[in-house]
C-alpha cells in the first residue's frame, strides 16, 4: 500500500490534476483543429501558457514564499531561495499538438542544502490520458497511483528497451553527430529503441520498468527534475554521460545492472562528436 501523500506532494497532485482538466478539455479541441487551414499551433501554445498560469497560482497560493523555474516564464521569486518549484506544464508538446495522448504536466521541488548543494526532494508527473499519477519524495519510494515502483532488472543489452530523444534539426551539429553514433552502437545490441518525444514519461517509465534506460543529450531542468527523483527512488542510476550524479543538459539513466553499459555508449558518442 502506498504511504500516505505528504502536504508537498499533495498540494503538488492537486495543482497538476486542475491543470490536467483543463489541458484534456484543449487536447480534445485540438483533434478537431487538425483539419483546419491555420492549424493548432498556436491553440496548443496557449493551452501551454494557460496550465502553466493555473500551476503557478495554485503552487504560490500554498507556499508563497517558494521560487519558481518554468518552462515558459522562466525564473521568479527570491535569488536566495530555499524551496523552489521546477515545472513543465505540458511535456510532449509536439504529441499534443498532433493528437497524440503521449504527454504530461512535471513538478519537482528543490531545496537548497546548508552547504549550498541543490536536491530533488519531491516529484510528480502526471500523464492525465491515462490517469498515470508518477510520484515521489525523497527518502521514501516511487509510485505509480498506488503501487510502488521498481527499476526492471534486466542485465542483458540484448533484452533492453531503451528511451531517447532525438535532436531537432536546429541542434548544434556536435549534438546531432553523438546522437548518431550513440544511436549506432546500441541498435545492433539491444532489443529497442523507442523515442515517444515526452523526457519526463521516459523517466516515469523507467522508474516503472517500461523502460530499461534512458538517455538524452540537450534537454532542460524542467523536463528531468521530477523523473530523476522518481528513477532514483524506484532504484535507477541517474547520472550525466561522465558518471556524476549532477546531472545538467545531458541525462543518462538505466537499472543498476544496464546504466554502465549505455554510459560508455553514450560517453563514447560525446567523445567521437568532440573530435569530428
């Protein structure tokens, strides 16, 4: 049975859940704007905008004291913050705006620590087509609604599933080119690749065993603050390509058995891109 929700988190589900009705309301909308000549873009751009208003209301209005770093209106509140919310009100954009019921609204919470370090202590991620509640808080677990998650524990490259995104084209070309050849050597080893373009459900997803590892290079704070708690907590090993726990624009994260394994993978890619 999953513990009870902590205040954090519950004012965390209730914002993304208000948010959510809203979203599924436009979502609906948009499937019905794929016909038209103009096109959803710029529906789904104001949908974003919207849920990201509604989030931020909710959230200052329970914790006022708190900071902010948001997709769309970047960083609020006090430089010297000690709480401070991450958000992406609407990951997988692109699937959105297509249809495609493949998206989610991420909350992190970071606290800054005596020493000046930073931590994830909650997260949420919330995929409202499916009604899949992703959460967890630091210290004590991952859950999916109310079952507790586990990282899968597969040990064989050529069992695994793994996750990633792929650069857009107006991705600097070094970026493009460890894509490749990361992508290169994994295809032939491992038993698929799968891109579903939402960062923050292909680290749910890994910390529900879906997904056996994931990797990125190029995403941004709100996409992973949330799913690396989650990864964590469900027993993965989240880290950037150079093994560090502090992880920046480039993720790398699997089971214990798996993360060293796509690690070098992906290391080597890094590396053949900074000498081409």
């Amino acid at each position: 049975m999953a513990p009870r929700l902590s205040a954090h988190l519950t004012i965390m589900a209730n914002a993304a859940q208000r948010a959510a009705k809203q979203l599924l309301r436009d979502f609906n909308e948009v499937e019905q704007l794929q016909v038209s000549i103009k096109g959803p873009s710029d529906f789904v751009s104001q949908a974003d905008l919207k849920a990201e208003a509604m989030i931020k209301q909710d959230l200052n209005k329970a914790r006022p004291g708190y900071a902010f770093l948001m997709e769309e209106s970047g960083a609020s509140g006090s430089d010297n913050w000690t709480w401070r919310w991450v958000v992406d009100p609407l990951d997988g954009t692109t699937n959105f705006l297509h249809g495609m019921p493949h998206w989610a609204i991420s909350i992190g919470l970071e606290r800054r620590l005596p020493d000046g370090g930073i931590e994830v202590a909650a997260g949420v991620i919330y995929a409202p087509a499916t009604d899949e509640m992703f959460w967890a808080e630091k210290g004590s677990g991952a859950f999916m609604n109310d079952r507790r998650l586990r990282v899968s524990a597969r040990r064989d490259l050529s069992q695994a599933v793994f996750a990633t995104g792929i650069p857009f084209a107006v991705a600097p070309a070094r970026q493009r080119f460890a894509f490749a050849r990361t992508l290169g050597t994994l295809m032939p080893q491992v038993a698929g690749i799968r891109r579903f373009g939402a960062a923050a459900l292909d680290l749910a997803w890994v910390a529900a065993g879906r997904f056996d590892g994931y990797w990125e290079i190029g995403v941004k704070p709100w996409d992973i603050s949330a799913g690396i708690l989650l990864v964590r907590e469900a027993g993965g090993y989240v880290t950037d390509p150079a093994g560090s726990d502090q992880v920046g624009a480039e993720v790398v994260c699997a089971n214990p058995h798996l993360h060293p394994k796509l690690l070098e993978a992906v290391a080597d890619g890094i590396a053949a891109a900074g000498t081409a």
